[in-house]
C-alpha cells in the first residue's frame, strides 16, 4: 500500500501491490464461485464472523476486494462493497439502514433512474422518500423526523449539474444523527465528499470509472467517520440483535475494526441475501479503468470547459448548463469550494426549438454516441425528456432539470475539434428545423 495521498498515484498503487499467491503485478481474474476451507473448525469460524476470509464470491472475492482497497484509497474511506450496477449501490446502500416504516430525505435534483427507484419501488417496500429543493439546505432538517434514516444527494447532478452543498447537509444531518449518502459517479478524482462531512459515498462504476463502457458495476464506500452507535435510537438495524446473525449487534462486534458497522452489515446481510454482486471479470476491467482515471478526468474537464464555452456563444441554445456557467452565484461558488480540478464532464443545453429540436439534433450527430451512458472515453449525447427521464411525469421531469429542449452530453476524450465540428453541424440543423417552425 503507498503512503501517497495523490489520486493519479493511488489508482495505480492503493491495495495489494502484488497478487500474494504468484506475484503477478496486474490483478489477477479470481473467476471462481468458492474457495476451499483447510477444514470443519475453518469454516465454522469464517461463517460465525470469527475469521475473516473468502468463502462464497457473492460476497467477496480477491479481484474484487483489490478494486475496493483502490477505491476506498482514493476516497479517504475506510472500507468499501462492490455490487452489480450503480442502481444496485443506490438501492443497498439505503435499505441496509431502512426498514418499511421508515424515510429518507433526499434532494430532487437526481439520475432518473434514482428518481423512478425512490418514488416509486421504495415505496412498494414501505420505504419513504422525502424530496426536498437543495438550494436550501434547511429543508432536509424540516423534513427529518424519528423515522429518518439518511440524507441522499448526488454531487453534480445528472442532468441538472447543479453542484450539491455537501457540507451544509452533512452538518444539519450530523446534528440529528443522520448520514449524509452521496452518490459522487460524475465527479470522481475532482471532489472526495467524505472531506466534507458524508458518511456514505455511492458510485456507478460504469461510468467514469470504468471509463469504456464495457461493464456494468457499483460500489458502497463507508467513511467511516459516523458513529452509529451514539445515535442508536435512529439505527436499530445496526445496534439491536440481528436474528440473521444468532443475536449478533454490529455495532459491538466491529468495534475493535472502528467505526465501519455500516459496511459490515451491508456485506453480511445485505448482500449476502439479494446477492448483486460484481463479477471477478467486471472488477477486473474496472481496474484496468482506474489505472487511468486522473488522466482521463482532466482531458474530460478541459474538453467539457471548451463545449460548454463553444455553446454559450451559439444562437440556436437558449441555455446552457455547466458548473461555474448558473445564474445562481450560490451555485457557482458551490462548484468553486467542491470541485477541484476541473468541473466535470458534462454539459446540458436547451434548444429553443423544444422537443423537435433536441430530437432532431441527437440524429445529425456522428462523432457523439446517441446512448444512455455518461463517462466513456468517447462521446455520448442524449435527449432525457424521450429517454432516461420519460417515465417521470412533466412536473416530475422539471424538479430534476429536464425540459423538452435539453441535451445531456458526455464529453469524451477525443480531439477538441472534432467534438466542436460534430456539435456544430448538428446544430446547424437543429436551427434551422426550429427557425423553420
């Protein structure tokens, strides 16, 4: 493990710095389902919680563990999960301290995805989302009560890329005893949310981390910086006995470990008991992702900066949407304080011609991607009022910052004027179906 505390060294160097086994530099791909036990008194011990090792890959697996070392590295967290899909670390990272009766609160400004999973599936399971408007801070505490379990955000929204005041949220929930999750997958290397006051941070690793849209994956990072036990009354699925465990309380068995109940449980139980869990091969390739991942994040900022700057300037976009480029001051000093380093790699615009318009753009380009993906090396546009966002209700779709005209686009990695050359005869023609109107 390297002492350094620079994000590009710890990509390369955090965790094993060698496969213990054969001394392989790169990671090896542990593809197995199990792993062998020396004998009974063995196995009884790693099932009991008396020994820790593998057992089953469901719940961890050497590949895997090597990508959460890095992970957690690189976040300043104590200990990290890997799961299936960046959905799947949203979901586990919340019912892991949720039981049906309870709530969180959590900002609006959110993925559609996220959106369809807390207004709608979490509340087929008892579970309550509060949504609340993040430009004022305050509102997550007048919308707390006994039954709340989490505050939820993510760091520069996707799409309204309006850039979440962590601090201010973290302190309000700290004085109630309630964890501050943030997902952070379109700000990764340029903001570390546990350096300001998160307890929890969610990734898709599909997206920047990963960076070559070849897998899908997530992780849970616990900061390790929450004391659950001192707020017991709020989470009594941590210190109570856990019947799934022979009477077990987290909170007194990790002790000896710190403050990490939180992802000992999630793995334990949790994920032991739904089961999304990463391939072996997935972690591996999201290895192969963070090796580079400083690098690409400043050639995604820089690209991101100059599009952004190039269609401010264009008659046919009435707006546009980039962090430090809001009316809101507030929010551009927000971008400022968390953002270090670039302002991330996305650009929303909207079209005056509406709906038609953003349609009719998606179809001219030919250098960008028309997926439903964000941080691939490449670049990728999409229109969410037809897409990702389509299943929420026209209000619904404007709390979160899509209007029929906008435009979400991922700003690859590619020559800086070969992304302006293909946005620009895509809008050429989106202009000229609007001024047709």
């Amino acid at each position: 493990m390297t002492s350094s505390k620079h994000a590009a060294t710890l990509a390369l160097h955090a965790g094993p710095r060698s496969d213990s086994a054969t001394g392989a530099v790169a990671v090896p791909i542990y593809q197995t389902t199990s792993f062998q036990f020396r004998d009974t008194e063995h196995a009884a011990n790693l099932f009991a919680l008396k020994e820790v090792a593998h057992i089953y890959s469901r719940i961890t697996n050497p590949t895997n563990e090597a990508l959460e070392l890095r992970l957690t590295a690189l976040e300043g967290g104590a200990m990290a999960m890997t799961v299936s899909s960046g959905q799947a670390a949203s979901a586990l990272a919340i019912q892991n301290i949720c039981h049906a009766g309870d709530n969180i609160v959590s900002s609006t400004d959110l993925y559609g995805g996220s959106w369809n999973l807390f207004a709608h599936t979490f509340q087929t399971m008892g579970i309550e989302v509060r949504f609340v408007d993040p430009t004022d801070p305050e509102a997550f505490r007048r919308a707390s009560d006994a039954r709340t379990r989490a505050y939820y955000a993510e760091t520069l929204p996707n799409p309204k890329l309006a850039v979440f005041p962590i601090a201010e949220v973290a302190r309000i929930g700290r004085s109630l005893g309630i964890p501050l999750i943030m997902d952070n997958t379109a700000a990764p290397i340029i903001c570390r949310p546990f350096d300001h006051g998160a307890a929890i941070v969610v990734y898709s690793t599909t997206k920047y981390i990963g960076g070559h849209g070849t897998s899908i994956g997530g992780v849970i990072i616990d900061g390790g910086n929450f004391d659950w036990e001192a707020h017991a009354e709020r989470f009594p699925m941590l210190n109570q006995p856990d019947p799934s465990y022979h009477g077990l309380v987290w909170t007194e068995v990790v002790k000896p470990l710190g403050p990490i109940a939180y992802l000992i449980k999630a793995r334990t139980t949790v994920q032991r008991d739904i089961g999304a869990c990463m391939s072996p091969f997935s972690a591996f390739q999201f290895i192969q992702g963070l090796e580079t991942l400083a690098l690409r994040m400043r050639e995604h900022c820089r690209n991101a900066q100059s599009v952004a700057e190039y269609l401010s300037r264009h008659d046919a976009v009435t707006r546009v949407i980039y962090p430090g480029m809001h009316k809101s001051k507030e929010i551009d000093r927000r971008a400022s304080v968390y953002l270090n380093g670039g302002r991330g790699g996305l650009v929303g615009f909207e079209l005056a011609g509406g709906m038609a318009a953003g349609r009719r753009f998606i179809d001219a380009l030919k250098l960008f991607y028309h997926v439903a993906n964000i941080g691939d090396a490449r670049s990728l546009a999409i229109h969410p009022a037809s897409t990702t966002h389509s299943q929420l209700s026209e209000d619904e779709q404007r709390a979160t910052g899509v209007t029929p005209g906008y435009v979400r686009l991922s700003v690859g990695i590619e020559h800086i004027d070969d992304i302006i050359a293909d946005l620009d005869q895509a809008l050429e023609q989106a202009d000229g179906l609007s001024r047709a109107a």
